[in-house]
C-alpha cells in the first residue's frame, strides 16, 4: 500500500493495448538490439489459424518459447495472414486448431480443402482436441498433412510440426491401433469361411457377395470360367441355396451372423 503523499510513478505501469490483435510472437525482447537479432534468425513462419483469439496467442507464445528461429504467427483467418503477409518471413507450415469441432463439419472440411488447395507447397496440419480415427482420416482425405491431437505437449507438437515441413505426414498412435482393429475385425468375419469353404472358394464367396459375374471372378482370379462354375455349385450346394441369388442372400446372412458372434453353423441350417 501506498502511504500519505507518495506518488505513483507512472512510467512502472506498462500501458495495455487491448485493441491489439494478431500479435506475431514471441514477444519477449528485452531491447532493440535484440529484436533485431531475433528478427534476423527468424528465417520462417508458422501460422496459426484459431478464431479464439485467446487460445491462438496462448498457444502461440508457447511455442514461440520453444522454437527461436521460426516466427509464430496467430490470425483468427487466413485472409487476416494475407493482409500482412508482407510484413513477415516466407510460410512454413499452417496449423489450423478446430478445437473441439468436427472435421466433417461443412465450414471445417470446406476450410481444409481451400487451405489444401491454395497452399498446395506449404503442409497444412490439424489440431484437434479428438483423435477419433474416422476425424483423421477424414482430415488427411480433405488435404491435411498432419493431424495433431491437443493431448501431446507443445514440444512434441513443434517437432511434429517438423516433420510435416520436412515432407512427412503424421498420426496418432492411437489412429494405427484403430486401423489395427479394424484390419483384426475384418480377419474375423473371413476366419469361419475357412472351416466351411476351401481357400479357393473363400475368394470366389467374396466375389459373389460383391455381384460379380464368373467371367469377372475367372479373370481376377486366374482361373477359367468352367472351374469358376464348379467352385459356385459347391458353395450352393454348402449353403443349401438354388440358385445364385439365394446363394449371395445366404452368404450375407452367414457374415452377419459371424459378426454377431453366433455359431456359423446354425446359420447353415
């Protein structure tokens, strides 16, 4: 507390601009002779793309603290970026942070396909708070580079920031294990063919169930048409159907019943 007749030194008081935006960080200089210096080694940018303005300078200056040499930029849009473009070193990489938005959202995916598009040379990256598979590989579809999730720390994330710079495409591990289950749950459903049709006929199972002729399934599977009819005569004969119609009815019904874990069996019956 101040006592009677002490006055306040104004010039200890830092004014605040809070009108100020898209602040290009880091903005810890202590003199001018050091900014020079640091403007001087800053020899690439990286734009971040959040319309939460406080989120994007907080982000931006955590990583600024981690990377000297590369100018951490912060704009709620890329039209913002383009009226200062000038202002600031050549674009490395641009980091769009959804936050909790969905990729297949039509304002998200519209946005990654224009960035995609229009900075073909320049990686775009995702971040995210999901690492729901299906979001990143849609986000890779509409033209990412990277998909990020908001879990790691900011080190890691300026590392994996590097690697798409460097031509590289990164997901998480999280999305390898998905695509791992998904490749188990697929084994799964062909497994119980396997105690019922020869290793031929599971191909020739999978190419009915798809529709197609035996002329198609000879030629995909190297094999002459009159043995393609033989292999479908004895699955007909297996599953109990007539004709070719009820035998891809009975096949559909027999992987639905696999799936729902029942005895492969009973559905035969």
């Amino acid at each position: 507390m101040l006592g009677e007749g002490e006055a306040v030194n104004s010039a200890l008081i830092p004014t605040l601009d809070l009108r100020q935006e898209n602040l290009a960080f880091p903005i810890k200089i202590e003199s001018n002779s050091n900014a020079l210096a640091l403007s001087a080694r800053q020899t690439h940018s990286l734009v971040i793309l959040d319309n939460r303005e406080l989120d994007r300078q907080c982000l931006a200056q955590c990583m600024a603290a981690q990377k000297a040499d590369l100018q951490i930029l912060a704009f709620g849009s890329i039209e913002e970026w383009k009226q200062k473009r000038d202002e600031y070193p050549p674009l490395s990489a641009i980091l769009l942070n959804v936050g909790g938005k969905k990729i297949d959202e039509p304002a998200i995916s519209e946005q990654i396909r224009k960035l995609s598009s229009e900075f073909a040379s320049t990686p775009l990256i995702v971040l995210a708070d999901s690492d729901d598979f299906g979001q990143i590989v849609r986000a890779l579809e509409y033209g990412a580079k990277g998909f990020i999730p908001a879990s790691v720390s900011v080190s890691v994330c300026m590392e994996l920031i590097a690697l798409s710079v460097a031509g590289g495409i990164f997901v998480p591990a999280s999305a390898l294990f998905a695509m791992r289950h998904l490749l188990d749950s697929s084994n799964s459903t062909a497994r119980p063919l396997s105690g019922i049709f020869t290793d031929r006929q599971v191909e020739v199972v999978e190419a009915l169930r798809r529709g197609k002729a035996n002329k198609i399934i000879a030629y995909e599977l190297n094999l002459r048409e009159s043995t393609v009819k033989v292999h479908v005569r004895n699955i007909m004969k297996k599953v109990k159907a007539t004709n070719r119609t009820e035998v891809v009815f009975k096949l559909n019904d027999l992987f639905q019943t696999s799936n729902s874990g029942m005895s492969v069996n009973k559905a035969l019956c």
